[in-house]
C-alpha cells in the first residue's frame, strides 16, 4: 500500500506489458505483479481510491473504490442518499436507528426515510461501523446523493472523523462563460431615444450561473433566494462552499403588496405532497380526458353484503361496498381489456392480469396501493387485502411494491356522503373509476300498481384517456361493470 498525491489509472493487457504511469515506484509494483502469480495493490488519491487484484487475465482495469481525503483520514465509505423509489427526489430523514460508533453489520437497519410515497427503512450499506452522521434526524428536502454518513472497517478510525466536515463539493463547479462579443455597429445611426428612469425588477432566483462555487452551494442559494456575488468564499481560489452561506440573508421579496392581508400559515409540503402536485398536473396538461358517467341500482349488491356479512361474522370478515366495487371492475376489465392498457408514448401495453390501485387518502396525502390479480380473487381476499394496505398507508408502512404500478384505479368518495366527481388518471393508467355514495331514488316500473319504485342508486364516473380508449370502448365498459353489480351472480362466473 502506497499514498500519491493524484488520480492514478494503471490498464494492463495481455502482451503489452506497459503500465500508464511516469512514478518509478509504481514501475516497480507493476514488475513485482508480473513475476508473480497473483500480487495485490491498493493506492490511494486525494479523490480515489482504486484497488485491484492483479492476476495473469487477457485485460482488466481497476476498480474504483471510496476514497481517503487528502487530510490524512482513514479509508471510509461514504453513504449518500439513494433514491428509495423511482420517482424520488428529495427525502427527510426521520430517526436513526444507529448512533456515531455503533457496530453495523450488513442489513441492520441504520435510518428511516420519508420518501415521496412512504416511510422506507434504510439499510446498512455493508459492514464496518458508523464514524460521523453528517445529516441529522429532523431533516427535510435531502436532496438525493448528499451524503448521509461515514462507514470505517475499524473501530479505532471512528476518532479520526469527529470533526468531518462535508463541504458538498461533489463536482468541479463549470466555467465562467466568456462574454459575449459585442454586436457589431448598425450602419446608420439612430435617433437617441428619450432618457427614461432605470426600473429596477425584484430578483425571482438570484442567477449564480457565473459565480465561482460548488454546485451544491449554488443548489441552496437558488433555493433559499440567497444572492452569491456578496458572499465571500472560504474554498481554494476563494470558491464559495456550502458552509459559507450560513447566516447569509436571502434577496429581497418580491413585493409585500402580493402577501394577502389577514392572518395566516404557511405549511410546508412534504416530498408525497410535492410528487402528487406535479403529477397531477403532469396528467391534466398531457392526457385528453373524457369523462362517462352512469347510476347502478344496488339493492340486490346491497342484500348480498348482508346475506354474506351475517354468514362471515364468525370468522371476523366485514365486507364493504368498495370490495364488490373492485371485484366487479376487474371483471369488467378482462371482459374489456382496452381499458386495461397503459398509454408508454410509442405504443400501447394491454396487461394480461388485472391490478387495482384504490385510492386511500392519509394525512401525508393520497395514495394507491394496489390489489394485485383482483380479477382472480374472492371477495374475502378483497376486503383483507384491501383493509391490510390501507391500515399500512396510514402509517406510512407501504413497500414500493406495494403502490407503485397497477393497471386501473378505484377512487371512492361515497363514505363522505359525496354523490358524483370526476377523478384524475392516474398516469400511465389510461383509466380511472371515481365512486360516489348510494342514495334513494324513484325509477319508473310498470309491474306495481304505483307504476314506480324506490331503489338504492350509485353514480360512477369514468376518466377515460382519449389516446388509449375511445369512448364507444369507455362505454362497454361501463355497461359490463353496471350489469355485474347489478346482477352479481355474474361474478360466479
């Protein structure tokens, strides 16, 4: 093992017997390798620490492993955020579940991090034990790759990182962009225009596109509207670092004649919250919806629940309105598989299973997890199912398997006594079923003597994406789903 001051790439092939490097003692290792039938090597830099096993093979490269810092301090591994979910941005860090100098042994659990979508524990990286928590519990808006902790193999290099500090300087920050060429002089002059007073304009973000700093410092003045032309920099060649901008005032506010006037809260947007508002918007600007909407008679559903509850009460099963809901859609599903289909830009993929997302609303916000093969499930499965998820969304206990896919969603908004809406595609689904309560009504029959009944009605509303299902196709659907509902003896079939 030997320390350099930088980067240093050594590439070997098979006949070549070269080595990339002008250092004689690193000449010398390469000859000591060749003799013998397998020698190994570790160097380190002030960025990289590669490592490889040299062995006699065609070709091979070396592997790149995290790095000792040009400070003297000890090989560590550096564990930044991953991102815990496809559509993972930001997260907050909610508990450690290790302290600094713990012993961590592969898949402990060492953090809880709120995702876009839930709660998600983090597990340990690999073996060693835990030097420094650079990010504390209680933070919010971790950005992705910012660095979480410090992992050391030993237990006496936990000393050496007490006073680690991260500067955030992931990247060498771009160069200045060099000014543009002046335009060249009009052929004729023009009359000068008449002096005005200059008009000044409120900065929105301030523009540190020709400021010499790190990204991530940038990153937190765009966000925090802090100017970085005034800030003095602590980094080499005066480079302002994250550390810097502590204590540093934001840009001045827009106007105070745009803040309403009265009392008021701002409330900060968790990361779900933040996803769910641009995906919404992402499906209302892109998909054309169409919308269908119908009322199904539900007395005979309705005895049926009664019928089954009475005769499942022994065994602890209590079954809902929404369990028949989501049986009857999946059915009508695979009788109309268009509606089962997903719009992916270049082509259209119809699933052959059908997995239904049902909307659960929590204090995060809404999400969807999903009733895999509901087609092929009883109605029992259903209500277990769909009572298990919900009660782990609430909690925030959702794996990313369990929310993140399915194929047509069910929104239900009849238990707040709500009779009809109309619900946004849930995108790449290419529909949506929003549920309303059930009310009494009076519908013509000409076999009683009053010439009329009174009948439970439910109204549903289709969100149809016009790319995928036409509305001849959202209208099959709909009439196999009202007839299973209606006759639910179907369902047997």
């Amino acid at each position: 093992m030997f320390r350099i001051n930088s980067a240093i790439i050594v590439c070997m092939r098979n006949g070549c017997r070269q080595i990339n490097s002008k250092f004689p003692h690193i000449r010398k290792q390469h000859r000591y390798a060749l003799a013998g039938t397998k020698e190994s090597c570790c160097c380190y830099s002030s960025s990289i620490l590669y490592e490889n096993k040299l062995k006699r093979q065609p070709s091979f490269l070396l592997s790149t492993r995290n790095f000792a810092s040009g400070n003297d301090l000890p090989s560590h591994h550096r564990v930044p955020l991953p991102a815990l979910s496809p559509t993972m941005e930001m997260g907050t860090i909610i508990s450690w579940e290790k302290k600094e100098g713990d012993k961590l042994n592969e898949g402990d659990l060492l953090a809880e991090i709120e995702t876009d979508k839930a709660t998600m524990g983090f597990e340990t990286p690999e073996e060693g034990y835990l030097a420094k928590i650079l990010v504390p519990a209680g933070s919010k808006d971790v950005p992705l790759g910012k660095l979480l902790c410090i992992i050391v193999s030993e237990e006496a290099d936990v000393a050496a990182f007490k006073d680690f500090v991260d500067t955030g300087e992931s990247a060498k920050p771009a160069s200045s962009p060099k000014p543009a060429a002046p335009a060249a002089a009009p052929a004729s002059t023009p009359s000068p225009a008449p002096s005005s007073p200059p008009q000044t304009q409120a900065p929105s973000h301030p523009d540190t596109s020709t400021v010499f700093a790190s990204p991530y410092a940038k990153t937190i003045a765009k966000e925090k509207g802090i100017e970085l032309a005034g800030i003095q920099g602590s980094g080499p060649g005066g480079r302002i670092r994250a550390q810097d901008l502590e204590g540093a005032a934001p840009a001045a506010a827009v106007s105070p004649s745009s803040t309403p006037s009265g009392q008021y809260t701002d409330i900060a947007m968790t990361n779900m919250r933040q996803v769910i508002a641009r995906r919404l918007v992402q499906s209302k600007q892109t998909i054309p919806h169409y919308y269908l909407s119908v009322d199904i008679t539900m007395d005979r559903i309705l005895r049926l629940r009664s019928e089954l509850n009475e005769m499942l009460s022994k065994d602890g099963v209590k079954l809902s309105v929404n369990d028949f809901v989501v049986k009857a859609a999946a059915l009508a599903c695979k009788k109309v598989p268009e509606v089962n289909s997903s719009w992916m830009d270049t082509f259209i993929r119809q699933y052959h299973t059908v997995d239904v997302s049902v909307a659960v609303s929590t204090d995060a916000g809404l999400i969807t997890p999903i009733v895999f093969n509901a087609d092929s499930k009883g109605l029992s499965a259903i209500s277990s199912d769909t009572k298990t998820l919900a009660g782990k969304a609430r909690t925030g206990k959702l794996r990313p398997e369990e929310f993140q896919g399915g194929t047509f969603t069910i929104s239900n908004l009849g238990m707040f006594g709500i009779k009809n809406f109309t619900a946004v595609i849930n995108p790449p689904q290419s529909c949506i079923l929003a549920v309303g309560g059930t009310e009494n009504a009076i519908v013509p029959d000409s076999s009683t003597d009053k010439g009329f009944r009174a009948v439970k009605v439910m109204s549903v509303t289709l969100s149809c994406d016009h790319r995928v299902v036409d509305g001849a196709v959202g209208a099959q659907w709909l009439a196999h789903f009202k007839k299973i509902l209606e006759q639910p003896e179907l369902m047997l079939l």
